[in-house]
DNA sequence: CTGCCTGCAAACTCTTTGCACGAAT
DNA sequence: ATTCGTGCAAAGAGTTTGCAGGCAG
C-alpha cells in the first residue's frame, strides 16, 4: 500500500476513534513511514522533530501504540529491553524474525503456517489468539571470524 | 531429572568454569527448583532469602545469566519489560508459550517443529541458530466476561 | 468553547555496576 | 594467600505519568 493511502488510514483510524488528527502524530507517523527499517523510539523521535520540531519524547511514546494498534506500525521486541516498529504497509500479520547476535541484523521473514499454529493452540486452551511472535537468534560464523559477512559490510 | 541431580549438575558446571560454588549461588538455585512456576527475579530473591538471609539482589542479577547457560533454567521473555524464569529439569529447549492477556497466565507448551523451522530459516541466510522463541498471545473471552475461567479461580 | 493533546521534567521499573570487604579454593 | 564473589547503594536505560497550558473539533 502506498504511504499516502497509509496516511489516509491513519487519519481514518484516528477520527473513527474520535483521536484528533495532530500535527505532532502526524509527523511521527510520516517518520516511520520515510524508512523501512526497524526504528526505536529514539529514532523515530529524531526523525519526527526533523518534520515537527515540537515533538516530545512523550507523545512518541504516547503515539506508538495508537500507530501499533491501528495495524500501521508492527511492533518488534527482540528480548532487548527495547523496542523496535516498523512500517506495515501491507497489514503483514504472519511475520517472524532472524535476529543475528553477531552483525546484530534483524531479518524479517514471512512465517505462514503461524496463522494454523496459534489457531490450534489457542482452541486448545480455549483462547482466542490476538498475536504471535516468532523468533530465531542465530550466530554468523564468517561474521564472527572475519568481522564482515554478507550481510554487513 | 530429580532436583538433586539438577543441584549436582550445577554444581559441575560451576566447576567446570572455575566459578566458586558458593552458599549463595546454591540458595539461589534452590529457591528456582522449589516451584515449578515462572519466576521474576524478584520472586527468586525473595525465595533465596528465607533460604540464605545474605542474599542480594545484586547476586540474584548476577546468578541468573550462569543458571541459565548451565541450561537448568530458561529464561522466558514474553514482552513486558520483566523476565521470568523457570526450572528447567529436562534441558528442554522446544518449548512455546501462550500468553492469556486477560487471566495472566503463561502456559509452557512443546513445539517440535521449531527444531526443523529454526535450522531450515537459518540456513538460507548463512546462520548457525542458537535459540529461538515462539509465543501466542491470546484471550480468554470467558475470563473477560465472567471474571473466571477454567485457568483462574 | 470544551476537552483532548501536548511538552516538560520528574518518577518508575527493572537491571547493571563500582567499590571495598569477605569467603572459596 | 589469592582471587573471585558478594552486598550495598548509586547509576543506568527505556518508558510512563502529573500537571499546566495549547490547539483540534
């Protein structure tokens, strides 16, 4: 989806949440839309006050999980004491994570037998599932020997 | 495995590393094998405490990182800025968790298949796999509508 | 005009760290 | 006797919150 019909949605999702469409959460969200990439809210932050000079640390934080909720951001937490968001374009839902400890990459890869897994489990225990996470932390050896590896540099 | 052949292995593993098995380390295990239940660190200090009144928060912190290399407990990470831990008699590593956001409750499940997924994804991108974590986060409708369920009260 | 939204700074939670003392090997 | 382990308290990181003023609807 184009990032101006993103931006229409959000707008959508605010006012149909009877949220006010500001400028600051529009900056916040135009910054996590100018990069794919996995963003901290200290990115995210920096990038927005480069459109609103205004915006606070706060409302980043306020912000985000409104952005998370509407579908517009995906929310991707490594086990870091620290969170990254990325830019869903395409409301993905069945997503997982390679996570490398040595080049410290996260690759995004798609996991579709996740929808039949929580399916199953969750009607196991009698729980309707809402979300998932799937995660492989994987070490790269040429990295780790040579200090480049096809992935960085 | 039965707790004292758990106490023991961790005991060689302490050995083995040239770590000093000591009064308070020991506590500390003890207090992680007392329950089979998903542990905070505050949880396991409290426990160690009325085992060993010396122990410190400090020495749970630094404790934990070792119990868990030994592999004799997992640490489970569910997203909420707050580790749990649990005993790990088996050396399981196939494990999953279902997340019940309305009664609280972490249930461990098998997930056998992660074995096959984490190599098969790793592979492709030129990784070694070390660890993997897989979690349904779900709702139990019962719980929200009548304040009980079958999990809780 | 009304009440949600905001920035600021302080508070919070969990975890880590520097230091001097104490205990395991 | 050495050296590692420990408790204490302070620092640290990321995030949340109370408040008074500001702006969207």
């Amino acid at each position: 989806m184009s990032i101006e019909a993103c931006r229409e949605k959000f707008k959508s999702f605010l006012a149909d949440r009877s949220l006010r469409v500001t400028g600051q959460r529009m900056a916040i969200f135009d910054a996590a839309f100018s990069e794919d990439a996995h963003n901290t809210a200290e990115d995210l932050l920096d990038r927005a006050r480069s459109i609103d000079e205004s915006v606070s640390r706060a409302t980043v934080y306020r912000t985000l999980p409104i952005m998370t909720e509407s579908g517009l951001l995906r929310e991707v937490d490594i086990g870091r004491n620290l969170k990254f968001y990325v830019a869903n374009h395409d409301n993905q839902t069945q997503q997982a994570q390679v996570v490398c400890l040595d080049c410290d990459r996260i690759f995004e890869i798609s996991a579709p037998f996740m929808e039949w897994y929580r399916n199953t489990v969750s009607s196991n225990l009698g729980l309707t599932p809402v979300a998932h996470r799937l995660q492989v932390h994987a070490r790269c050896d040429i990295f780790r020997e040579t200090g480049r590896c096809r992935h960085r540099n």
